[in-house]
C-alpha cells in the first residue's frame, strides 16, 4: 500500500539533510546509497524544478533562499549552466527553468521586488537574445559584449512564448503577450514548418542573407540542423502554442496545433504506438523513447482545451505502447525494448498516465501509473535518495547518482495520485505537473 504522505515528507527531509551547501542552496548531485555529494554546483538553472514543490509543501524558507540565490548568479549577465559551461556563448535555455522558478515564487507572495526582477531579467533575454529585426534566436557570443547569433535554435527559445504568457497574466502588460506571439509567428512562418508542419532544430532565416554574413556556418550546420527533434524542441514549443490559445483563443493558433497532431501521428509514431525521437526529412528516424511521455501528457492538455479526439487518441496509442513496455518492476525502461529506467522519465510517464486515465476513465491507465509509482517507491528510492537508473526486470541498481532536480520533481508523481480525480479542475495542477 503506498503511503504518498510519508513518502514526501522523507523526501524532503533528505532534501534538507544531505542535499544543500554551507550556504542552503541545493547543489547537483549525491550519490543514493552513501549520501556522498557528488555535483557541488548550485543547481540555480534548475529553479523551476525545485521551488514549486517547496512552496507546495509549505517550505518557503527553503524556496526562498533558491530564489534570492538565483538572482544572485544571474545578475551576472553572463550566467550559464555549470554542468555544461561555453566559454563563448550564452544559451537562453539557461534561463527558462530559472525564470519559471521565479515566476513561481512571484505568483506565492506580494513581494513587488520580485517583479522588478523578473522585469528586468526579460528585458535582458529581450536584447542578448533578439536581433535587430525582431527574431528571437536563443544563442549569444558572450564577449566583448553580448550579441546574438543569426540562427535560431528551437530548443533555447521555445520555451519563451510560454514564460511571457505566464507573466503576462500576472503583470497584464501587452508586452509580454506581444512578444511571445511575435517569437510564435517566427517559428510558425518557418519554411521547414510550412513545407512539414514539424518545428526543425533551428531556423536559419534568410539562407542568402547568412550565406553573405557567414557562408561557413550556413555550410556546416545547415544539413545537421535540417531535422526535427521531439523532446524538449517540438514539445516545449507546443506548450507555448497551448499557453497562447489559452490566452488569446486564437482559432489559428488551434489550427496549427492541431496540424502539427496530425504531422506527429503519421510521421513519428509507429503503428505500435512508439514516438522515435527525431526524424530528418527521407531520412532514418530517432529512436522510441520514454520521453515520449510528454506526447501523452501534451496531448491530454490538447484534448481538454480543444475537444480534439484525434488528441486523446494519440495519447492511447502512445500509452498502449508504452504499457507493453512496463517491467515486472513496474518501471518502464528508457529506450523501448531494453530494460535500464531513466529516473526523469520515471515520474512523468506516470503522471502522464494519471491524467489520461482521468481523461479517458480508462482504469488500465490507472493501474499502470500505479504500478509504476509503487516501482519508484520500491526500486528507485534509496536511503540518501533517488537511483538515476535500475533494471525494471530485476529492480538492480545501475547508476547510484541521485540527482537533486530529479529526486525533487519525483513529488510530481505523489502529487498527482494524490489529487488523482481533480486533475484538469484546479489550474494549480496544469503548471505544477508540466515537464518543460
């Protein structure tokens, strides 16, 4: 019997106990069967991971000091991730998780200081990661000072629509909605988009205005970039689209949501119902991948704003597949047709099942997401914290890192069994269970 309510406090008294610095800011990683600290860099680009289930749970204490430390590195207009350091260029994908903490955190309390923050903090994305003409691109020279790059990378920018969204409802300044619609319609005016109605890696703009600026680059990276990836790109974007919809009721925008549905299911998913993870043009296609969790969990959110069956169909389909998938564990492996789990996916594939067996009243849903959670609570959870990966045949533990954002975002699954039945009438839950 699982006992979600002692399940979370434990984790949070390990959070507390062996997962901060002198300072009480959470670092990377331990390892889950000594306790050992094995990543000490702040995870400060992984805000959004961690202070929403501080506040949830009531340790605003703790979610404040991420916050204040947070704004601290980031003042630094040079700031990137420390587990992947550039020496020259700064990334906006740095940035997403840590404006959405943020935005969390100003959401909580009164505090107008945090505003201005976060105010700034955009008009800052706004010129390190805008060109002249308006295209947001994501990716920026650091030195002497920073400008941005001429290609644009999905995966850097397309998470941005969204965060304006959401502070747009917050502030209720034109703005904000102005330019996520601005960064939408650049993608959605893409040709590549226009021509296969999936997102690419990157957009490249006006070809025969870069070849002038730069011809090397436009050589070397057009046929590496000329291909679409899933996870995090094209899933990410999406949910900016959604946010928008929601917003605006755009019937255009719906359209093009609803294109790029049917794109997905016949070019990307199996007959089985497996998601390969890129597909380039008449090439090979990725692999299936248990991310392919946000597909279901994407879907599901489609399907309740749109009334789309075709949505909740896909979801089905992907969910069935994934079911043939699941181990004597209950865990489902991260590669489709091995056996080692990926703790990340993990949650949020039972998360994803949790909302489609509300959706659906489909019970093998349930059962499923069930199975699955009782498999983290057996396999996966460890004295010092959560196992990065075990056998989902055996339970055998692979990769004894426990990492922080992971174990945190692991209450997402807790939170959903909890709250299993409400889960599309409190739009608390849409924010607090998303995987971005």
């Amino acid at each position: 019997m699982l006992n979600s309510d002692q399940t979370t406090r434990q984790i949070f008294q390990n959070l507390k106990e062996y997962y901060l610095n002198t300072e009480g800011v959470f670092v990377g990683a331990i390892d889950c069967l000594s306790g050992r600290k094995l990543d000490v860099q702040p995870i400060h680009e992984d805000l959004g991971d961690v202070v929403p289930f501080c506040l949830y749970y009531g340790e605003t204490e703790l979610a404040r000091r991420q916050v204040n430390a947070a704004l601290e590195a980031i003042r630094d207009w040079r700031f990137s991730n420390p587990r992947r350091p550039q020496w020259w260029k700064l990334d906006a994908y740095d940035w997403s998780d840590l404006l959405w903490g943020l935005i969390d955190w100003a959401e909580s309390n009164s505090d107008r200081g945090i505003w201005k923050e976060i105010e700034l903090l955009f008009e800052r994305w706004n010129k390190t990661f805008v060109l002249p003409n308006g295209r947001a691109v994501g990716i920026a020279v650091k030195f002497p000072i920073p400008f941005p790059l001429p290609i644009a990378m999905l995966r850097s920018v397309g998470m941005y629509p969204e965060l304006l969204v959401r502070w747009y409802r917050i502030t209720r300044q034109e703005k904000y909605l102005r330019w996520a619609r601005e960064i939408a319609d650049q993608w959605l005016s893409d040709p590549f988009y226009q021509e296969f109605g999936l997102f690419p890696i990157a957009s490249i703009g006006n070809v025969t205005t870069l070849k002038l600026i730069c011809p090397l680059l436009v050589s070397c990276q057009k046929d590496r970039l000329y291909k679409v990836r899933v996870f995090k790109d094209n899933t990410n974007f999406v949910a900016s689209l959604f946010a928008l919809y929601e917003e605006t009721r755009d019937r255009q925008i719906a359209t093009e949501i609803a294109r790029w549905l049917q794109q997905v299911s016949s070019r990307l998913v199996d007959d089985d119902g497996g998601v390969h993870m890129e597909w380039v043009p008449g090439g090979e296609l990725g692999r299936v991948e248990s991310s392919s969790f946000q597909i279901i969990d994407l879907m599901c959110d489609i399907h309740r704003l749109l009334d789309s069956s075709d949505a909740l169909a896909l979801a089905s389909r992907v969910a069935d597949f994934w079911l043939s998938q699941q181990g004597a564990t209950g865990l489902f492996p991260y590669y489709a047709g091995e056996t080692a789990t990926s703790s990340d996916t993990q949650t949020d594939m039972s998360v994803a099942l949790l909302k489609l067996a509300e959706l659906s009243e489909e019970e093998k849903y349930y059962e499923a997401a069930l199975k699955g959670l009782q498999g983290i609570a057996k396999f996966h959870y460890y004295p010092f914290g959560m196992a990065n990966s075990v056998d989902i045949n055996s339970g055998k533990v692979l990769d004894t890192v426990s990492k922080t954002k992971f174990y945190a975002l692991s209450l997402k699954g807790w939170i959903a069994l909890e709250n299993y039945g409400r889960l599309f009438q409190e739009a608390t839950f849409h924010d607090l269970l998303a995987d971005r």
